[in-house]
C-alpha cells in the first residue's frame, strides 16, 4: 500500500470566521474537569495536544496504525502556500489497486465559526461538500452551535451510563439542539487496511480544533478496540449527502440516550450539514430526553438484536423490559399498523383503504407511542379522506402531518412539501376524488342501475 498525497488537487477558496464554542449544560460544562487550553482529556487525563505541537499522543494501540510521515505543523505549512486552498492541512491519503480515488483526510479548523471539521473521504466528494450552504454562506450557521443555557443537564443513569434530563417543561415543537458534526467519514473506507484507515482517523482528530477534541474523548465507546474508532463507530449517525451514504459525529447528541418511545425526534439537514433535535411531545422536569436509534416501528425482539449488535447493549426501555403478555400484544400492534399502511398505499381498483382504515391507524400508533410515525399515519389519513373527496377532514390530517413531518423529517422534505399543498387547496392534489369512482362502481352502482 502507499501514501497518496497530491496537494495540487485540492484548490478552491473559503473564508469563515474563527470563534470558538463553549458548551455549556444547566451553568454547568457538558465537559467535566476540562483540561488547560493546550490540552485535551484522553482517559481522564489531560494530555499535551497535537493541535499546538508537532507530537503525536503515545497510545499503546499506536503500532497496529500505519505512519503518516508529515508533521501537523508540516501539513498546515504545506497547506499554507497553495493559493486558495480550502483547508488548514495538505490532505493524507492512502489508495489501494481497489479503489478508484484515494481515501483522504480533509480538515477545516474553522467551520461554523471555529468548532471545525474533518472529512475522510474521496476527493470528489469532499469538494461536493464545500457547495453546500455550510461551506459557501457560513451564515446559515449562525443559529448553531448554541449550548448556553440549554433546557437540560448531564445525568449518569445506574447501569445505563450518562444522558441529558430536561431542567424545565419543554412542549412539542421546542428546540433540543442544532449541531453540526465535527467529522464525517465515508463508509467505504474500510476498503483500506485497517492501520491505513485507523491512521486517518487519528490524523483527522488531530487536526480538529483543541475544544472539539475535548468534546470527542468526553463520548464514551463499548468495546476494547482502538479508542478513538471505538468512540466513532459508537456515536455516529448515518446521513446521506447528495445521495451518497456517509458517517457523521455530532458529540453532543451522542449524549442522548435510546427509547423504543422516545419524547425527541431528529432530522440531518443537508445543505447546512446540521442536526435537528426536537421534542415531540411534552417534556417535563426531571425527565430524560430520548431518542431511538433503530427503527421502533419493528417487533422488540427485532430492535434488541439490532441495539445489541450495533451499540453493545440490552435496551431497558419500558417497552422492551414490559410483561410478555404486553409485549405481544405490542408487536401484535406493530404488525397490524404495518399491514394497515399496506392498505392505504394501494391505489388500485381493488383497494379496500377507507377512512375508517386510516382512523386505526392512527389510534394504534398513538397506543404504541409512536408520536414521530403519526407523520406518516396523518398523512395516509388526510390522502384517504382526499381520496374520497372530504376536503375539510383531508384539511385537518395534511396540516397535523405537516407539523410532526417538519420535526422527524426536516422542512425540506417531500412529505412536507406535499401535505402543505393539500392543507392548502386539497381540491388540487393528485389523490383528490381518486376513489369516489372506485367505491361507486364496486357498489354495483354509477352504471344506469338494475333492471
């Protein structure tokens, strides 16, 4: 395998602020016994950073890691003298006779306002991303970020570790957090050796800003592994940029803790690169703020594998932990709201969708606790009521679905857009009337009557 380096490939220009953030929890740090400013919390220890000299952190894993040859200070000097050049080091970069582009390491120490960035990806995509608005109007970034006097504090769970507790009533709609990540990685990176890979990431949080390090080592992993892929693979989200599958870490969402039922949804808005919490529900004092990690539409044997599998624990949520005879009639439920979605998604003549249909699907959510998947039952009832030519009731459902869509989905998403338009004027939708014509003829009637 080989290093690849090309620092004449990387051209373009950005300019963007340099503020640093403090994050700050109930007047309390997210961040705990903080280190001096030239240092950065690596097991409970405060230890000399790489962002303010040219060492390197010894770890013992650190042979099992592939050498890059260049210094921080060589890679920001390098970086310094090409004109234009959109990040603070000259990229690393290791290819294989597999892969197309080389996997590099892209960094931008000031990124909304100074929390920076790292990349680990191709070229090709990584250029892709600097004409978002993030990159291009570093403006749109002005309302993230913000951590001061948030409506909740750090808590440690007995036997579920750390999570956040609302300090004050939240209601459905209010605002948890608007983060953007301080890395994202390219899930086709373990086409490399894994000491080439592992070496970019410790590259890339080497080149972070010193308080984003200290955010980064405050996360906490579940396995044994290297320390800082332990801590990645651990707390990212999935996302998708430009339809392309990627890995994001927003450290402090991580801190949210998992429910099958959660009171909070989130969406990834990809133009500014950010992350939205809301509450969906109300939320009161003393109160954890969850989210789920997995799909909580599946039965509960199901979501545990899957908890299990990729974030190394049981879930004790009260869902999962509930008597068996509750729990089967729960994924009873579940299995029922997806055979009902079955039926309002069929559009053909043969179609037994109703109104009717709709309403329980509703109420079974609503028994399940699924308040961010009412998105989706609103928006089958306000098609089905459409369908058969009730506006004032179509009305009703598509401004319902409107309001959770934008909280679990994001504001710029098709089922917004869609049930706008019909709460609007559901006279001009595509499902209005549509089975009016079905019904009549399956009555036997519309067709002269018997004689």
């Amino acid at each position: 395998m080989k290093t690849v380096t090309s620092f004449s490939l990387f051209g373009g220009a950005l300019a963007l602020s340099n503020q640093k953030v403090d994050i700050v929890a109930q007047q309390q740090p997210l961040l705990q016994n903080a280190c001096p400013s030239n240092s950065i919390l690596h097991n409970g220890e405060c230890q000399l950073s790489t962002y303010d000299t040219s060492s390197t952190i010894t770890l013992g894993y650190q042979s099992n890691i592939s050498h890059i040859t260049q210094t921080l200070e060589d890679s920001r000097e390098t970086a310094s003298r090409i004109k234009d050049f959109p990040w603070n080091f000259s990229p690393e970069c290791f290819s294989t006779e597999a892969t197309e582009e080389p996997y590099c390491v892209f960094s931008d120490q000031n990124f909304a306002s100074g929390r920076g960035i790292f990349i680990i990806t191709t070229k090709t995509l990584a250029y892709a991303m600097l004409e978002k608005d993030a990159f291009t109007r570093p403006e749109t970034l002005s309302r993230m970020n913000h951590f001061e006097n948030p409506p909740f504090y750090k808590h440690d769970f007995p036997g579920k570790g750390r999570g956040l507790v609302a300090n004050k009533t939240l209601q459905r709609g209010d605002q948890l957090f608007a983060s953007t990540p301080i890395l994202i990685t390219d899930p086709d990176l373990y086409d490399l050796p894994n000491s080439e890979r592992l070496a970019l990431m410790h590259r890339g949080i080497e080149t972070l800003p010193v308080a984003s390090q200290r955010v980064f080592w405050e996360l906490m992993g579940h396995t044994d592994d290297d320390p800082i892929d332990d801590r990645i693979n651990t707390n990212n989200f999935e996302i998708a940029i430009d339809g392309v599958s990627q890995s994001a870490l927003f450290p402090e969402i991580a801190m949210l803790n998992h429910d099958c039922r959660p009171n909070a949804a989130y969406f990834f808005d990809e133009e500014t690169l950010t992350h939205y919490i809301h509450a969906i529900k109300p939320i009161y004092p003393g109160e954890e703020i969850t989210i789920t990690y997995t799909n909580n539409e599946e039965e509960r044997s199901e979501r545990m594998r899957r908890l299990e599998k990729n974030w190394g624990f049981k879930c004790a949520c009260s869902t999962c932990t509930a008597h068996p005879h509750l729990v089967e009639e729960s994924d009873a439920r579940l299995k029922h709201i997806a055979a009902l979605q079955k039926v309002l998604d069929d559009w053909t003549p043969a179609s037994s969708a109703t109104p009717a249909v709709a309403e329980l699907l509703i109420s079974l959510m609503q028994q399940e606790r699924l308040e961010a998947s009412l998105s989706i039952g609103y928006k089958h009832a306000a098609e089905v009521y459409s369908s058969f030519g009730m506006k004032w009731e179509a009305v009703k459902y598509a401004k319902l679905s409107v309001e959770l869509s934008m909280l679990d989905k994001g504001w710029t998403d098709r089922d917004v857009w869609e049930m706008k338009k019909m709460g609007e004027n559901p006279e001009m939708s595509w499902s209005w009337q549509k089975r009016v014509g079905l019904v009549a003829k399956s009555a036997g009637c519309g067709c002269g009557g018997r004689h």
